[in-house]
C-alpha cells in the first residue's frame, strides 16, 4: 500500500467481468446497504488527475486501473478531457436481465473540444435501474428514466491501450487490450468525423 493506495499482493490479479464488476462492486457501492465486496477500490475525482497520475491512487492490476467516481459530464483535467467514443453497450446479467451499460472514453491532451487523442482509454460503468429493484432506494433515484442510472457513483476502468495492437488482437472481456468489439465502439466517432469532414 502506498500513499493510502491498495495494491494486490504478488500472484494475485484482480480480473472481474462487467457483469461482476457492476452487480458485486457498483451497485453495493451505490445502494449503501451493502458492503463492498470487498472494499479494495477507491473513490477518486476524475477532474483531479490525469490518466498517468492513476498510478499509486487507484487499485492497480496488471496494467489497468480501477477506481469509483461520482457522474461527471465533464470530465475535464488540468491537461486534457475524457471525449466519448462510440454509443454505450449494454451489460447483462446471467439471467438476461440489463443491469448497466458500459461507455467508451478516450483521453485527449488540450483543452475541449480540440485536443490530441492519446492511447489511454477508459471504459466507465453505470447501472441500470431496469436491472433492480429500486423502491428501497431515494425517491430522487427512483424517479429516473429505466435506462437513467439511479446512482451518483460510476466505476471506471482505465488503460493504456498499445498504439501498436491491432483491431484483431484477443481480449478475455477484462485484459488492457481491446477486443474486437470495443475496438468497433471506439471507432464509430472516428470514422463519423472522417465522413462528415468529407462532405463539408
């Protein structure tokens, strides 16, 4: 542990899927009734640090960083900002039931809506109201659209992702590298601009 950070002891990595990473993690840290299970990820303020300051703050596995934040649209640092990519993707849990949705971010160096593009990449998970039962919960959460998240807290996962990988290359759905599908998602806003340039 190192700076109130907490790092895994060797041989242990911490791998979780999307569905456990919002039904065991986010919603126990969301609904305050539960306890985190277990308590290892920190809450930090994404507007606070730069995606290379993560090291030492968030819970580091492998190359990935995980950490809560609470819901920010504008998740603008001292030297950059979080740019969406792509639309969200749903998650699902065991039983077929929507229990959250997944966005795709990039980090860009500069100031919004211009920057450079840099290779770290967030992937930030919210949940789904649709997926549970909300009436022991606030009415101001209550009260959200289906597809609205009823928490205030996110859960975000954030690598560096290797400019020399290809779209091709295999992901087990928790690795740094991008699988096929989240390489889809990351390049629809690029391929809109490229059209869209190309027609002004």
């Amino acid at each position: 542990m190192e700076s109130g950070s907490i790092n895994l002891p060797p041989g242990f990595l911490f791998s979780p899927t999307d569905e456990e990473l919002v039904l065991h993690f986010l919603h126990s840290k969301a609904s305050d009734l539960l306890p985190c299970n277990p308590n290892i990820i920190p809450e930090l303020d994404l507007t606070l640090l730069d995606p290379w300051e993560l090291h030492g703050k968030a819970l580091s596995s492998g190359n990935k960083f995980y950490f809560f934040s609470k819901v920010n649209e504008h998740r603008a640092t001292e030297n950059g900002f979080w740019k969406e990519k792509g639309v969200p993707n749903p998650i699902f849990s065991a039983v077929d039931k929507k229990v959250g949705i997944k966005k795709y971010l990039a980090f860009h160096v500069g100031e919004a809506p211009q920057g450079t593009e840099t290779n770290w990449v967030m992937q930030e998970y919210h949940i789904c109201s649709s997926g549970f039962d909300t009436t022991s919960y606030p009415s101001a959460m209550r009260i959200r659209k289906p597809d609205q998240s009823w928490s205030d807290w996110v859960l975000c996962r954030v690598y560096e992702k290797n400019k020399f990988q290809t779209c091709c290359s295999h992901d087990d759905d928790s690795g740094s590298e991008l699988s096929l599908l989240d390489e889809v998602y990351l390049s629809l806003d690029d391929d809109l601009e490229e059209i869209s340039s190309m027609h002004a």
